[in-house]
C-alpha cells in the first residue's frame, strides 16, 4: 500500500460523502471472549463469531465497497459468495483480500509495518511488556511471519488451541483508535485497560506506515498531566483518558469533545489547549454527560444525519432536564437519585475569545445552533429524529442498542441496526427510506439503482450479534477523509 497523497487526509464533517475510512473486521479474538471476562473485555455478552462475520459485518464491508471502492467488488459478487472461497475475501492475511485503499483493513497495515525488523523488535517488546509476557514468549513471537504476528497481537492467536495475549475484541470499533480532524489525526488514550495493546497497535501503525508518512507531523497525542502517576486510585477521573466516540467534527472549525465515561475532564482540557494552539479548529464545546455505561460516549446519545436532521435520545432535549441519574424508570416517574456527577453540561469555547465561554441548557439547543451558525440551515428546516421514537421504553431499549450511533456514508444516508424498530419508524415519519442492506446490495449489484441516486436513506444492518458489544456503524468506523460537500 502506498504513500497517501497530500490533501487525501481530510474529514471537516460528520455527513459529507465518505471517501477513505479505517475499520477492523470480526476476528477470531471475538470467539474467545468467556462469560467470566466479557464485561472485562467491555463485552455485553459473548458473541458467535460466524453469524457476526457472515451473516452481519460482512454486509457492512460490501456496502462500504460499493460506495468508497467498488471496482473491488462490482461484478464479482457471486464469487464473494461462494462457500468454496471461504471468505478469503474479508481475510487480511489471505491473496485474494480486497485489500481496498478506500476501506482499510489495519490489521493489514499492522502486518505490513511488522515487515520492518526495527519495527517488528520494538512492537513485540512493547506487547510483551503491557500484557507481562515471558522473555521465553518474547523470542518465540520473533519466529512468526508478520501476518502471523498482527493476526496474534489483535486475536491473541495464532491457532485454535493456544492463547498467547487476552483477545482485544473491541478493536472492531475503530472510531475510538482515533479521530481525523481537518488535516490532523487526534490519538486515544483509552480510559480501559482493555484497550491498551489496540492503542498502542494503532499508534505505531500511524507513525510508521509510509501510508500517514506525509501526515507524521499532524499527528496529535495529548500529554498527560504531570505528576499523573502520583494520582491516587480514586482521584482516576482525573487521569488524561480520550476516545473517539467522543470526539465529533461538526464543520471546519467546530469540534465536539464528551466528557463521559471513557473520556475525563482533563482530556477536554487538553484537547481544547492542543488544538487552539496548532490552530487546528476555532471553537470546541465540550458535551458532559452522565458517567454511565448507559451512554459510555456522546456518540450514543446522538449523531448527525444531515446538515439539519439529527437523531438523538429524546431525555436529552428537554430544557427542564437538569439531571440524568436513576435508571429509565425511575426518570419517568420523576425519582431521580441526585449526585454531584449527574448533569448534562455544555460549554462551548472560542479561541478568539477563551476566557468567556457560552452555555446551553439542552442538546436539542446545542444541535440546532449547528445546524443554523456553523452549516447555514434554517431554524424552521432543523430536525431532531428521537430514540424509540421517544416512546417509552422503546427509546432506552433502543438507545442501548444504538439507535442514536449512526455512521452517514453521504449527505441523508445512514447505516443503522434493523433491530429499533420504534426509530426506523420516527426516520420514516421524518421523510426517509428505509432498506435492509441485503436488499440495497443485490440492486447495486444488477444496476437496479446507483449510488449516486440513494437520498434520504437509513439502511438497515442486521443486528443479533454486533449490538450485543455495544457499539453502532459509527463506532465501527474511523473517517479519515470525506468530501466538504
């Protein structure tokens, strides 16, 4: 794979037509995960590996195909299909990989960095040392091939019957590796110890593939602050820890950071010093919301459709709603259990002016000042889609499993799970299509329709598996370039 070329890393948007993306299919690490460890590993429940891959994720990379590169798989979709060709073509370490530059597997881009003895050395001594491996397993990992070796730093193994590493399932939620903003890529720094070999696998694969080499110096990891080791255990809220899913480009100049979670108050902090002053964007707004695995990141309580259209979680739009704590139940019967952590908070800061910050009182407010300021809509045009279709309990049910977490593949058109029933009907309602991706496949495949001509769309992805991990499309996907459209 070759070098990028300048200008072909660039996301400014959450809806504009997606060109370039970094994902990770299912790999067998997920057909590993025990009961005992799931929560561990950040797991609702253990998932079975062969209907995730074949019968839910492998849609998604056809789709993301036919839209970003579809010269991989126009024409050639019966041979896909075949059962001789045992998914070869979704197997990073296979010959007959599509190997797209458009959808981009890393544990390709792991492999080839690993082909660098330098690199190789250096990123098994590393692995060794955050997962306490022997020096005896240290020298036997230099034996392995580098497809070998990215197949066991993300699996965990290399065959069926012995587990070197604990598995990194969540490493097929790529938006938290990392987040494009403009021309610069902002590193994680997981809140979880669950996710410390994916970051770790992630930072040298941005820093030493000759992929990102013309963007090396726009690469941004946030400082810890100093002294951070001497924090006490239950001062942990305080440590510099960022995800992805918190993190939102809403336009050129205006970034979204969550405090949740996975993503503390220091990192907003450092976020809004790093980036104002590389000059990188000119306002930031911070989004605090309840920590709580309930929401875990902002990016499962709301994402962006189109320039004026959102879908949220309705509990987040009422002015009057000051505190979020209590399950679901309890807020509809108005019992709340009050604490110090339980607000919904917006701060929204201007590098022109940093020391007067603005407020707002909802989400709803926050997303229609988008909507109107920064994108040029009307007021009147401006809507908000909600959860369940803010039916309860529909609209928790369905939050939880990420009604709210999608991924725009262009302007109007989203990736959703077939499962929420109660939000497909709200998008409907809204002026949508709605499609399941079987179908929308197959008349991509015999010219039915052209992707040019699919507008106002949610597409509808199976869901008995992938939602069982708590994550949506706009978890499984890390934009690195979209079109300013």
């Amino acid at each position: 794979m070759s070098k990028i070329k300048q200008k072909e890393i660039n996301v400014s948007s959450e809806t504009g037509t997606l060109k370039r993306l970094l994902v990770h299919s299912p790999d067998s690490g997920l057909g590993k995960v025990v009961p005992s460890k799931a929560q561990d590993w950040l797991f609702e429940d253990i998932v079975h590996l062969d209907t995730i891959r074949r019968k839910e994720y492998d849609y998604y990379t056809k789709l993301l195909l036919y839209f970003l590169d579809p010269e991989k798989i126009k024409g050639k979709l019966n041979k896909i299909d075949d059962p001789r060709s045992k998914r070869n073509f979704y197997k990073p370490e296979h010959k007959d990989f599509h190997a797209s530059d458009k959808v981009i597997e890393l544990q390709l881009l792991l492999s080839q960095i690993l082909a660098q003895e330098n690199i190789r050395i250096k990123l098994i001594a590393s692995v060794c040392a955050i997962e306490n491996c022997s020096y005896e397993t240290q020298q036997k990992l230099m034996g392995y091939k580098p497809d070998q070796l990215a197949k066991i730093f993300i699996s965990g193994t290399h065959n069926e019957n012995e587990m070197i590493f604990p598995p990194i399932p969540n490493f097929i939620f790529t938006r938290d590796i990392g987040i494009t903003v403009n021309e610069f890529i902002l590193l994680n720094k997981p809140a979880k110890k669950a996710r410390t070999r994916e970051a770790l696998l992630s930072k040298y694969i941005f820093f030493n593939h000759p992929y990102f080499a013309h963007y090396k110096d726009n690469i941004i990891e946030l400082p810890d602050l100093q002294h951070h080791f001497l924090l006490p255990k239950e001062a942990e809220e305080h440590k510099v820890t960022l995800e992805g899913g918190d993190v939102m480009v809403v336009s050129k100049d205006h970034l979204l950071v969550g405090v949740s979670e996975r993503t503390s108050w220091d990192a907003a902090y450092q976020t809004i010093k790093v980036l104002f002053d590389k000059k990188v964007v000119k306002k930031i707004t911070v989004v605090k919301i309840p920590r709580k695995r309930d929401y875990m990141h902002i990016d499962t309580v709301f994402t962006q459709v189109k320039k004026n259209i959102w879908v949220m979680l309705g509990i987040f739009s009422d002015k009057s709603v000051k505190h979020l704590d209590g399950d679901s139940v309890q807020r509809n019967l108005g019992i709340v259990q009050k604490s110090k952590d339980d607000k919904l908070k917006i701060i929204q800061f201007n590098s022109k002016n940093i020391d007067n910050p603005s407020y707002f009182e909802s989400l709803e407010e926050l997303l229609i000042d988008i909507s109107t300021k920064d994108l040029g809509c009307k007021e009147k045009d401006v809507k908000i889609i909600l959860s369940g279709n803010d039916e309860f309990p529909y609209d928790v049910r369905e939050q939880w499993t990420d009604s709210c977490n999608l991924l725009a593949i262009k302007e109007g058109v989203v990736l959703g799970y077939d499962r929420n029933d109660k939000t497909v009907e709200a998008f409907e309602a809204a002026g949508f299509k709605s499609v399941k991706v079987e179908d929308l496949i197959q008349a991509l495949e015999t010219d039915k329709i052209q992707v040019k001509d699919i507008k106002d769309t949610i597409i509808l992805m199976p869901s008995a598996e992938l939602s069982r991990a708590r994550g949506g499309f706009h978890c499984m996907s890390m934009p690195i370039l979209r079109d300013n459209d």
